[in-house]
C-alpha cells in the first residue's frame, strides 16, 4: 500500500446543494429549449414558443462567443477571475474605438456582457434579463450563453484536476511493462486516448490501496480490461451484459497478446543474446594466461576498453541498442554488465514479468535454447505462481443495482469497480453497488447514453414497482421531485467543444426530419411518429428520394404524397432552416448544464454515504476527443 497522503479538497455535501439549487432555477426557465424534439420542431412551431429574437441575431452571438472562446483556448480559470480580467481589455478597447456605429454597438454589447458576467458569478437570480416575464421566450442570447457556461461542471469548481490527483494518489511507481507500446495501433485513436488515461488513473488507485483486483461494468469489448492486464498486471474481471461482446472481448484479448508479443520477443532475444555474450567475455578473460594480453586491456583507457568489448563481443549490436538493453536490465534490477559475478544463469527478460497468459505462445525456434539452473527454474515458478492471477476474464451478466458480485465472481477480494462509459443506468448502479459492497475500496465511473437513464419522476401517474432509478439518485433532486425529460437527457449527449472546434451539426438531415414529420401529420393525419427513420439521410440523393425511403420505411402509403407536393413542402420550409440550426445552437450551448446536473447528482449521493472517505469529479479525457469525460471517483476510508 502506498504511503497515506492528503487527496485533494472537494467541495462539501452542503456547497454542493448550493450549486445544485442555483443550477434548477435556471434550468426551470431553460429546460422546454432542450426538452423541444427537433422532429416536432415546425410542427409545433417550436421557435413561436420558446425564443422571442431573430434565428440570424441567435446565430451571429453564439458564433461569435465561440470564436473568442476558440481565442482563448488555454483560458480554464473560473468565471469570475476571466471575467475581471476581460472587463479591463473592454476598457481598453473603448480607448482604441473612435469612429463607426458597428464597432460602438459591438463594444457595448461586450461591456454589457461582462457587467453581466460579475453579477452572475455572484448570484443567477434576474431571469428577466434572459426569459420574458410574461411569455417566458428568449429574449437575450448573450445572457442565456453567459449562464449556461457559469452551470457547466468546469466553472462551478467542483472538478478535480487530474494531474492534481494523480500526484496525490503518488501514481504507480513500480516498473510498468509495455511502456511504448502504441494503443493507436490496435484501437481508434478516441479510445487509445480513454483507455491510456483512465488505465493511469485506475492503476494509481490501485496502488493506493495496494490491491490486485479490478471489476470493469459494462466492459464492452475488453479495450481497458485487457490493458489494465497487459501492462500494470492486475486481475481484471470484465462484466458485460452481451454474450457477443464477452466472446468478442476474448478473441481480442487473445489478438492483443500476440500484437504485445511482438514488442517484448525482441526484447527478449537481445537480452539472453547479451547474458550469453557476456558470459562467454567472462570465461575468455579467465582464460587469459599471457602477460602481454593482460597488460593490452590494462593499459586501456575505460573507454578503449569499452569500445574493445563491443567490437569485440557485441558485434551485430548498434549502441543505441546496448543503451536501451542495458536500461531494461538495470531497470529490472539486472547485475549490470560490469560487474564481475554476472552469469548467464542471473539473467532473464522483460516478458518475464508479463502475466503467465498475457503472451500467445512462442514457437521453440524462436528462442535460443539454454539449459535453464535449478535457481532459475524456482524463480520462474515463484514468477509464474504469482501471475497467474494478473489475468483478464471477461464474463456475461446483466448487472443491476442488487446484483450479488459473490454469485459473479468467486474469489472476489478488495479490489476496485471501473466503468468506461457505461450506459444509461449502469452508470448510477455502478455507484450503488461501490456502496453496497464492503469489498470494492474504489470506484471510477464514466458514463454515458444519458437518453437511457430511467427517471423516476418522468412519468408519475403510470404505476411502476421499480424501486432503484436512474436519475435522480440524491436526496435534494428526489425532495424536489425533479425531472429532466428523455429529450432534455438526449441533448446532454450534444458535444460542445467538437461544435466550437468545427465539428458541427447535421442541420441538413434533422430539417429533412422536421420537414418529413410535418408532410405525415397533413397527409396521414399521424401527430405523434414513435418510430425512427434511422440513417436514411445517408443513403438519399435528395430531400425527395429521402421522403420516399422513409415513407415505406414507416409502412405508409408513399401514392398519397405526389412528388409535386413533397417538393412544395422543401421549398415552403427551406427558408426557415436557419431556425432550426439556431435552435439547435441553444440545445448545444444548454448541454453543459444538464450533464452538470446529472453528475452533480451521482456525486452528492455519493456525499451521503457514510463510507464514502472522498469522492470528486475528474476530468479524464479531452472533450474534442472523447465529449463524455468527466469521471466520477469515489473513495472508501483506507485501514
């Protein structure tokens, strides 16, 4: 177990509520933007309701809050302390403005943000300012923008960074295998990048606590698994509910031994080549008898001497290759090739310290064949014992928050539950089962498919005998009652960062959608289509070839619309595409917020446990890369 050390400072259980309660009296007025379906969105007339301002005045504000947000691309301090500092290049800038209406109106309307930046970092209660009193319509998008960023996770302070809890967690200092080995080589590069940081993290965990033994939910196709494994040697157990991902997970855990293989049989050829060279220079020395021999070498300079020695017995090796041999064996505290009692019996691999089934067996041809000591044959089944429980098993089983890990998992021990991007509501029983069990010292949990999450205040007069929901799980959101909606938990799975860097939205196959439900509701009476088009926009050569496929898709008489018609509609309405892209704008803007308070959610129950030691958000991952990146992690008191 690593030596105790002081985790970072969260923000306590009381701070929490306290942002928790500043974050719904925003989301009442703001939640119907992310709750509209954009297929209903002409249909219902949506932009009428909700936003009382031009899509063109919608659109130039947010482009041009995300060209000064992609400005300042390193800028990741809280709002307020930005926002002070932004206030004095406003003045600035009033100096160097002397002439123009635009330049003037531009300068105010930044001044004014930023007067509005220091009185919402102090408290979000003048909603007048962002929805009509009376019609409850948007009425300023600069506002709006202002307080969607002051909720994200980001600038309410309650984000751990990860750097910070890595050097308190001390981090794994062991000697750790595969360290150039490239992820990108077997995974995408998004999940090469999940997978790298997470395993960091989890592994530094791990040893904070000295244990062995980690339990991955919803395991998927055994990427962190089976890299959790490989490289740090720990005894992973990878639980999914689907058959095909365990058996998948295991044909490529067995591919991805082979591609680890590759890394360390070279390694493992250059190193016995080098004890057998080396022991050969020893038995040569020990022979030499001749005065003149020995005085030669004597008379060498170290250097010479080292030079006459690599020439002499390693000649096939470049020095960079020595270099990095002799690294491995000091590294693994190998004698180093200086001194005298190195024998060939005293030298062994890197693939000595992988898990006894982490590489596919090699063919005898390939390795040098040596007569193995009786010294070296106990240390390799002293070795072998011992890795035989750094292993990946991937196992099929549908969790829920009152599965029994014991009737899983047979020698289960204290160990540590992960989840990399778990769906819907494995995400919340992760957490319940981290609480329930005495074992399982540790949990991190990245979810994801907030959409899926079941909520219990969704529908209240249907019966229901679930007992354990989705969302809300805290005590304040279960008293307040509170629900999001499936359509306002959809748009939280919008991304952001990958918007603002130019990954935009599909405006053009949503409004072929929106177009689509208003042509069934006129022509077939149908209001309410429950069922999905899926990716037919993809395979449409246009909006009328697009109509047609979903027609028949959706089991509907295709003879009832002539093209004439369809046409009709697509000119009606492709004027007033910029409403639905400026809509979609504010959902993307207003993710940040409902994912806040989902996680807030997961870390103030968490807060409530009374074996929960420390518990924190953490950013892991890049969000342009990976949009779900905040981990959940949670502690129990250390004995």
């Amino acid at each position: 177990m690593a030596a105790s050390c002081s985790l970072p400072v969260t923000p306590d259980l009381s701070t929490l509520r306290a942002k928790l309660q500043g974050l719904l009296q925003f989301l009442r007025k703001a939640l119907p933007i992310s709750s509209a379906h954009t297929v209903d969105f002409y249909t219902e007339s949506v932009w009428e309701k909700l936003v009382d301002l031009s899509p063109e005045t919608v659109l130039e504000v947010l482009k041009r809050s995300t060209r000064e947000a992609q400005a300042r691309p390193s800028d990741s301090r809280p709002l307020m302390e930005a926002g002070k500092e932004s206030d004095k290049s406003s003045i600035e800038a009033n100096k160097k403005v002397a002439h123009g209406h635009r330049g003037i109106s531009s300068l105010k309307t930044r001044i004014q943000t930023k007067l509005l930046l220091i009185h919402f970092s102090l408290s979000i209660t003048d909603f007048p300012k962002i929805f009509c009193e009376t019609s409850q319509k948007l009425v300023s998008v600069e506002a709006f923008a202002l307080a969607a960023k002051y909720y994200s996770v980001q600038n309410l302070g309650i984000c751990i960074p990860f750097e910070q809890l890595l050097i308190a967690l001390q981090g794994n200092q062991k000697q750790k295998t595969g360290e150039n080995v490239k992820l990108d080589e077997f995974m995408n590069l998004k999940k090469s990048h999940e997978v790298q940081a997470m395993s960091e993290l989890i592994c530094s965990i791990a040893d904070y606590y000295g244990i062995k033994q980690i339990i991955d939910l919803g395991s998927g196709k055994g990427y962190l698994s089976s890299y959790l494994s490989l490289k740090y040697g720990l005894k992973v157990y990878g639980i999914d509910s689907s058959n095909t991902n365990t058996h998948g997970a295991q044909e490529r855990n067995r591919k991805l031994k082979k591609h680890w293989s590759v890394y360390y049989t070279r390694s493992k050829l250059d190193v016995n080549e080098l004890a057998l060279k080396m022991a050969k220079e020893k038995k040569v020395q020990d022979q030499i008898k001749n005065k003149g021999d020995i005085e030669r070498v004597c008379n060498n300079s170290p250097a010479n001497q080292e030079m006459m020695f690599t020439s002499e017995f390693l000649p096939d090796f470049s020095s960079s290759v020595i270099s990095n041999i002799r690294k491995q064996m000091e590294n693994l505290h190998v004698y180093s090739h200086r001194e005298e009692n190195l024998c060939f019996e005293n030298a062994f691999s890197l693939i000595d310290l992988l898990p006894i089934n982490a590489i596919e067996p090699t063919s005898s041809s390939q390795i040098p064949k040596r007569k193995m000591s009786e010294a070296n044959k106990e240390r390799r089944k002293t070795t072998s014992k011992s890795n035989e429980t750094y292993i990946y098993s991937p196992l099929t089983s549908f969790i829920t928050a009152d599965s029994e890990l014991h009737d899983i998992i047979k020698d289960l021990e204290d160990c540590l539950m992960v989840g990399l991007h778990t769906c819907g509501d494995l995400a919340p029983n992760t957490l319940r089962i981290f609480t329930s069990n005495s074992e399982i010292k540790g949990v991190c949990s990245v979810g994801c498919c907030y959409h899926l999450l079941s909520e219990e205040f969704e529908n209240p007069h249907e019966e229901c005998t679930q007992e354990k929901w989705g969302f809300p799980m805290c005590h304040y959101l279960k008293e307040e009652k509170w629900c999001c909606g499936r359509n306002a938990r959809m748009s939280a799975c919008l991304a952001l960062e990958r918007v603002a860097v130019g990954q935009g939205l599909p405006t053009e196959s949503l409004f072929y959608r929106a177009v689509l439900q208003d042509i069934i509701k006129d022509c077939y009476g149908i209001t309410k289509c429950d069922q999905h088009v899926g990716k037919i926009y993809s395979k449409s050569l246009s909006f009328l070839d697009y109509v047609r496929k979903s027609l028949k898709k959706l089991g509907l008489d295709e003879s009832k619309v002539p093209e004439k018609v369809i046409t009709d509609y697509y000119e009606k309405y492709k004027p007033r595409m910029n409403e639905l892209e400026a809509f979609n704008m504010l959902k993307v803007v207003l993710a940040p917020c409902i994912e806040t308070l989902i996680l807030l959610d997961r870390l103030c129950y968490l807060k409530e446990q009374e074996d929960t030691a420390w518990s924190a958000l953490v950013k892991l991952f890049d969000p342009v890369k990976s949009p779900r990146c905040y981990a959940v992690i949670a502690l129990k008191q250390q004995h």
